[in-house]
C-alpha cells in the first residue's frame, strides 16, 4: 500500500508483564491475563492455572475458538479461570477485581459480553462458518444458564460498554511511538518506544541496546521535559542531538501532536462499527484511516497508531492502512 512506500516506521513493540488491578466495564482479555504472574509468551494452555482446571469445565471452553481443544485465546483463559472452582481459588487480586467472585452476575456480563463482541466479528468476516457461530452460540447459552442471565441482557450491556473498551484501546495506540535511533558517529544505534500515560501525562521509554546479549532500559518521567532532562543526564548513552531527536519525535505521538477531538473521532467511528457491523460502518474505518494519512508526517504516525488499533481488536481489520 501507499504506506508503506511513502512512510516507512519501525514497528517495534516492546511487551511487559503488567499487574492489571483496576476493574474494565468491557473485558479486556488480554489485560486481563496480564494480572496473573506469567510473562506475556507463556503458553496459555501450559501453566499452573490451567493444570487446576476441573476436566469438564475444560472440555466445555477449550474448543471456543475452534484452533485446538486446548486453552490457546486470552478470552477462552478467562472464562476458564472464572468457570473452574479450583482456578478461580488460585486467581490473584488484580483478577479478581476484573471479574469479582462476589459479584458473578457482573462478572458473567462482561464475559458473556467479551464472547458475543467475537460473535459478531464471525458473523461479519466470516459469516459462511457456521461451525464457529456454533461454538459462540453455545458459550453464551453457557454463560446465561450458567448465572440466570438472558441473551438480551448480555447484547445491552455489549452496547452499553463496548465503547469503553475501544476507547482504552485507541487510547493506548494514540499515547505511543515507536521509531529506531541511529548515531553512526558515534557508533550507536537504539530501537525506542515512548509511551505517555493518557491518565497522567507520565512517560515513559524503554530502548532496546542490541549487542551480543541484547538489553531493554528504561527511563521514566512525570512529564515530557522532565523526561528530557533525564535523558541529558545519561552523556555515556545520548548526545544532545539524540535528545533532540527524542524530543522531536515525542512531539509526534498522536495525543501530543493532534487535539483531543481527533482521538475521540476515531473512537466514535470504531464504535459506530462494532455497535452494528456493516458495510457502511466499514467503510466510515477506511475513511478515518484516508483522514488521517493525508495530514503529513504527523498525520501518518496517527495513521499506523489507528491501524494498530484496529489490528489489537480484530484480525479481520488488520489490513487497513498497513
């Protein structure tokens, strides 16, 4: 595409284990298997807490997605660790508060709600497997017999909160840079990502030095220029032109660099689709994307953030814009 021949970017994604423990109105799979003590490449179908789990509650989820009868999607994970007694006693705090066992029916809605979001997507891209509507179709038939909870109760809290999650998603794209740092006079080259908390304005940046045993250092800052004169503190690792470029290039981030109305279009314009899934709500996708290409280099950044974005929610909306 004429992305990729016009702007190039090093797509470099650096991931950490976060203890999430904070409670999500719409479930954030993903987010939510971080609370749990393994690092982000462990198999999800080969670790303590998936041992745990009752065989016939295992029987039941493993098959969702339809790719083995194991438990290999963040979202099969968490509902067999709500579902199986024995996991749920093994789940940490920051699980807990994301789908509280004193509070099953609120837990239930968001999973119930999680489930029926790649319903829709199936239905949408992929209407023709009618075998994996099947399986969708039988998880949320589980989930509300499960809790005495009815299939329209789950769709309204779907509407009612979906936005919520596409915002933590657009917002978590729109707060991010990533680009490569090169310093050939003085032999030096950095693979960087900034990222600024949307919450607080804090940043942070993490580079990764390759050498023969490759490191990722960090450095942290309550604001932009307070990062800054972190950075001029470490002469050894950058110059002042390094910093400069840094500085340039955190200008960049799309929350910095466009106003807030820009990142709340796109969220408008994502939930629009995923509230009814068609081929106008589609193509309102690609029309954000055209938008924010066509406003030059800082526009192409907010650009590839967007795709990103759509890329973290579906695999069906990868390809647009990359």
């Amino acid at each position: 595409m004429a992305f990729k021949k016009i702007f190039t970017v090093i797509l470099l994604f650096f991931v950490f284990s976060v203890s999430v423990t904070f409670a999500q109105a719409f479930l954030n799979p993903y987010k939510y298997f971080t609370a749990f003590p393994m690092k982000t490449g462990d198999n999800l179908s080969n670790n303590a807490f998936v041992w745990a789990a009752d065989r016939d509650t295992y029987d039941i989820i493993a098959g969702l997605t339809g790719k083995d009868d194991i438990i290999d999607s963040y979202l099969e994970f968490a509902l067999l660790s709500f579902y199986s007694p024995a996991v749920m006693k093994l789940r940490p705090v920051g699980a807990n508060t994301i789908l509280p066992a004193n509070n099953t029916r609120s837990a239930a809605l968001k999973l119930g709600s999680a489930v029926y979001r790649e319903l829709m997507e199936i239905n949408y891209f992929d209407a023709n497997n009618t075998e994996a509507i099947e399986r969708y179709e039988n998880m949320l038939q589980f989930i509300c017999e499960k809790n005495s909870l009815t299939r329209q109760l789950i769709e309204n809290y779907y509407r009612a909160n979906i936005k919520s999650f596409i915002t933590e998603v657009v917002n978590d794209e729109f707060n991010r840079i990533s680009f490569s740092l090169v310093n050939l006079a003085e032999g030096r080259r950095y693979f960087i990502s900034l990222i600024r908390n949307p919450q607080n304005g804090r940043y942070t940046m993490y580079y990764e030095v390759p050498a023969v045993v490759t490191t990722v250092k960090t450095v942290a800052a309550a604001a932009r220029e307070t990062l800054i004169n972190e950075l001029r503190r470490k002469p050894a690792e950058f110059s002042p032109s390094d910093v400069e470029f840094i500085r340039s290039q955190a200008l960049m981030i799309p929350a910095v660099a466009f106003p807030a109305a820009v990142s709340t279009d796109v969220i408008n314009t994502v939930t629009a689709f995923y509230t009814n899934l068609n081929k106008d709500t589609y193509n309102a996708l690609l029309v954000k994307w055209k938008d924010l290409f066509e406003q030059e280099e800082r526009g192409q950044i907010a650009a590839l953030s967007y795709s990103r974005a759509l890329a973290y929610l579906n695999d069906g909306l990868a390809d647009i814009g990359l």
